[in-house]
C-alpha cells in the first residue's frame, strides 16, 4: 500500500569513447604513452555490472585508437572484469582494476558495494531491493515477513531466503492488526509472498503460513504487487488488477465479502497501471489517469461522501487525473497531474495535511501550495518529496515519523520538512517509522525502532534520519 517510486539506481554503464586515429606524419603508429581509465573511482553494486573504458593517448597527448586493452584485477574474488572492460561486482569490498596496452598499464580502485534500487516499508519492518536484484528485509519478524527463513528480528538487513532475483518487494504497513506479510515480484514476473496466511493474504490457494517466499498461485505475467493489511493485489502485464485474501469490507473488489485464498479478478475490468492498499480499501489509478477505490470506507477514504462498503470500483472523481497514489489506514493521498498533493479521508491525526484535524469526503490539496514528484502513506501519517528536492511529512508522530521531535510535535496537520540535508528518489512509510532512497543507492529512515525497522543495528529510534547499514 505504500507507493514509492521505484527509481531504480542501477550502475550506469559508461560507453566506450570513440578514439580518433592519428599517426606521426606517415612515419607509423604513434605509440601508447598514457592510459586513463575512466571512471576514475569506479562504484559497482554486488551482482551488478559496470562498464569501464581506457582512453589512451601519444606523447602528445593526442587521442588513439584501434589499440587493443587488455583489463585485469588484482581482487579476482570481488569483481571480475571482462576483455569489453565491463566490470562484475561479486562481493563487497574494494580492488584495483588495471588497463594495460603496448606495455603501458594504468589502473584505478574499484569498489563493490550493496546499492539499493527498490523501498518497501512494512508495519515495523523494512524491505528492499539492491540494483543486483537481491531482496533484504529487516524489522520485525514475529509472523515470518522477512522472508529469512530464520525466527526472531533482525536489526541489520538480512536476506530473503532463497536468494531469488527480485524487482520489487513490499511489506504492509496499515494498522488493522497484528498480522504481517510482505509480496514481491520475482523476475520475470512472478508474484510471491510470505508471512502469515490466516487468512489467505499470500494468495497460494491454501492455508498455512510460511516464513519464506511461495508462489502466488495461478497469477503469471505480473508487473506490480501490492500489501494491504491482511489483503494482497496485483497488476498483471496487461493492466488487469486481481485481489485475494481478508474481505469482510470488500477489500478486494470482487463483487463479495468472501475469503479468497487465490487471486480473483477486480469487478469491471479496468485496466490499472497502479495499486495501493489500506487496511480495509484499495484504490486503483486507470490507465487513463481515472482513479477508482473499493472497500470498506468509515472515514471516506474513497474520496466520495458516503461511508458505506463498495465491493466492486467506484470511481472517486471524474474531474481530476492522477499520477500516484498512496493509502493510510484511514485515509488516501495522491498527486495529480499538475504535481500537487491532494488527501482525503480521516485527519484525527492531521494525515491530510490540511492544517486542521477535519476529515474530507472528497479529495482536498495539501496546505503549502507545493508541487512534489513522489508521495507516501503510512498508518497515520505521510510523506511527499517536493520538486524542489526537500521531503515533507505530516500526521501523526509519536514515534518521531514526521523527522521532527515528538516531544514537541506530537502531530502536524501541515507538512513540515523531514530528513534536512538528504535527498531521496523513494520514500516508504509504515506505522511509525519513515524511509527514503537516496540517488546514491543509500537507505535512511527515521522514526520508531524498537523491533530494528531502521536498520542501523540498534534498537534505539527517534527523529533524525540514520542510514542503514550494508547487508
């Protein structure tokens, strides 16, 4: 149910720069005298690949080319390099990496390290994805959302077991109960999940828990998955939205209040190209930039002025077009085209950003007059990162979520900056705790931390942001 944009910080490749021949004036092949490897201080992520390139050049310092590099490292068990110059990163660590051509070698230090592409924040856990496709998850662990395989928490991230290659990977993080689970897309496009299945949230078609990734059955071809509380969707390849699990509201938008322990088409037929999910509603964004929300509704948190159940897609508003959207437990946000920030639902906590405690049928633009590129939603409280680069929070801030001492601001009904100094492409918010992605492929987060959800290897939390440590 948190949206947070991708963003995905894979190692770009740098291309081989055509070199311009030249010789001496007819007297033959100028010989190589320098090499210059560049990147200069090249950074690779773990299973992920980088291209270097050797631009070599005469006394003269005149460009050469149609000269045959040859690479090599001195770390063998860190990285690898191939006769093209792209660079394997295997293991953590650092090593030199040499380029050498007519006798002439130069060589610059090469560092591998974690970098992660993809955020996903539970409840009180934390997951994400590194740009070589590996899943880690740390946090709470009492239901066996992490996926280690492994009984206990973990305050440092860990594995998900199996070591299998992901996309994305999502953790619930509304408050409705103690139940936890988290889903992820495996590549291609497999849908899996693990944690509690009481009532059918992993979608395997049975009961029975498991603290490692199963399959979702009976569900190919997926793009996207997203985690509600006790419910679980998807958008398949072609846009098509299914559900399954907890569905007393109506959660899952197929027409009934039935448990399903396996996927079910969403009623209509939409074609969607984002999901999110609360604790008792789902919201949708069409194609055509329409959003449509069903379930359980006691706050409005469709956005329509009605707190009955829908259990079939009702649309919100036809006058406005979204691009992202992002549900609480009882309340929604989204942005819409022109990038400003609009909420609905309830604001006990002051969770719309409206700059009062007043709950709203219908959806109501944040107070600040800002425009923002990314939105998310936790439990009682959001984020945004505004188009200037600054992260705002407001709701609810107990735990210190909003990046501001609680002691002094229990809640804010307006957005006020969070993590000063940092810049994110990602955000992710759970109950009581907050992350952001930073360009760099770095995780910081803030907030409550007594199961180790910031993952920083204490147990100790608060307001100001502290990075996550390296797996």
């Amino acid at each position: 149910m948190t949206h947070s944009r991708f963003g995905l910080q894979a190692a770009v490749a740098i291309l081989t720069v055509p070199l311009l021949g030249c010789s001496d004036g007819g007297s033959g092949p100028a010989p190589v005298a320098q090499i210059h490897i560049v990147p200069d201080s090249p950074v690779i992520g773990v299973r992920d690949t980088l291209r270097l390139s050797a631009v070599l050049t005469d006394a003269s310092g005149r460009v050469l080319t149609d000269r045959t590099v040859t690479w090599s490292t001195t770390a063998p068990s860190i990285l690898t390099m191939a006769t093209t110059g792209l660079a394997t990163g295997l293991a953590p660590g650092s090593g030199q990496v040499q380029a050498s051509a007519e006798g002439q070698t130069a060589s610059v230090t090469a560092t591998v390290r974690y970098i992660f592409s993809q955020l996903g924040v539970g409840t009180d856990y934390t997951c994400a994805v590194t740009t070589g496709h590996q899943a880690f998850c740390w946090g709470s662990n009492s239901y066996g959302q992490l996926g280690t395989g492994v009984p206990g928490d973990t305050t440092k991230p860990a594995l998900v077991s199996g070591d299998l290659p992901f996309s994305s990977v999502l953790g619930n993080d509304a408050d409705g109960g103690p139940l936890r689970h988290s889903c992820g897309v495996k590549l291609p496009d497999i849908a899996v999940c693990w944690g509690n299945n009481q009532v059918g949230q992993l979608g395997t078609g049975l009961p029975g828990s498991s603290a490692t990734p199963v399959p979702v059955s009976g569900l190919p071809g997926v793009s996207a998955v997203a985690v509600g509380n006790v419910h679980t969707c998807a958008l398949t390849s072609m846009h098509a939205a299914y559900c399954w699990g907890y569905n007393p509201d109506g959660q899952l938008g197929v027409g009934d209040t039935s448990l399903h322990y396996s996927p079910m088409p969403v009623a209509g037929g939409l074609a969607y190209r984002m999901l999110t999910l609360g604790t008792y509603h789902t919201c949708g964004i069409t194609t055509s930039g329409l959003l449509y929300c069903w379930g359980g509704n006691p706050n409005r948190e469709y956005g329509v002025d009605t707190t009955g159940a829908s259990l079939t897609p009702r649309l919100v508003t036809s006058t406005i077009t979204f691009r992202q959207v992002a549900a609480g437990t009882y309340h929604t946000c989204g942005l819409v085209q022109d990038e400003t920030a609009v909420c609905w639902g309830g604001n006990a906590e002051g969770q719309l950003g409206t700059g009062d405690t007043v709950s709203r049928a219908t959806p109501v633009p944040v107070a600040g007059a800002r425009t923002y590129s990314v939105i998310a939603s936790g439990s009682y409280h959001s984020c945004a990162i505004a188009t200037t680069g600054t992260t705002y929070c407001w709701g609810y801030n107990a735990g210190g979520q909003l990046g501001v001492s609680s002691a002094t601001t229990p809640q804010s009904e307006s957005p006020i900056p969070a993590a000063a100094g940092l810049t994110f492409t990602a955000l992710g918010a759970g109950n009581a705790h907050t992350c952001g992605l930073t360009p760099a492929g770095d995780i910081y987060c803030w907030g409550a931390n007594a199961r180790g959800q910031l993952g920083d290897g204490t147990t100790s939390g608060g307001p100001t942001p502290v990075k996550v440590v390296s797996p």
